[in-house]
C-alpha cells in the first residue's frame, strides 16, 4: 500500500516533508523500512507519530542479488 510518495533528492529536507505527509495520513503505529540513509532516519526520528524504522539486513538483500 502507498500512503505517500514524494519525488525529490535524498535530502533532509525533502525527508521531512515526506514524514510530515505520512504522519498527517495515518492514525496508528505503522513500520518503516528504509535503506539506513541518514537523512530518513533522522526524518523518521523527528516524526510526531509513533514510527518505527527498519533496515533491511544487508546480508540477506545481497544473497538475493546472486540468485
């Protein structure tokens, strides 16, 4: 399911206004995961609703790409 999308660079900034969307979206505790960028972490930390973060372990994507 898409809640949000927003097209732009990988900044801080353009973090922010994506989690600001999302948060003004959704009523409950939803999970993330992202590819670890600083910027979406710190984004996602900042976030007035309750989100948690995943990474996706690095290990498992990287055998998927040899299949």
């Amino acid at each position: 399911m898409i809640v949000s999308y927003f097209v732009r660079d990988r900044s801080g900034q353009s973090a922010i206004a994506l989690m600001d969307d999302l948060c003004g979206r959704l009523a409950n505790r939803v999970q993330i995961t992202t590819d670890g960028h600083k910027a979406y972490l710190e984004a996602v930390e900042g976030a007035d609703m309750k989100i948690r973060c995943m990474r996706p372990p690095v290990a498992t994507n990287m055998a998927r790409n040899r299949r």
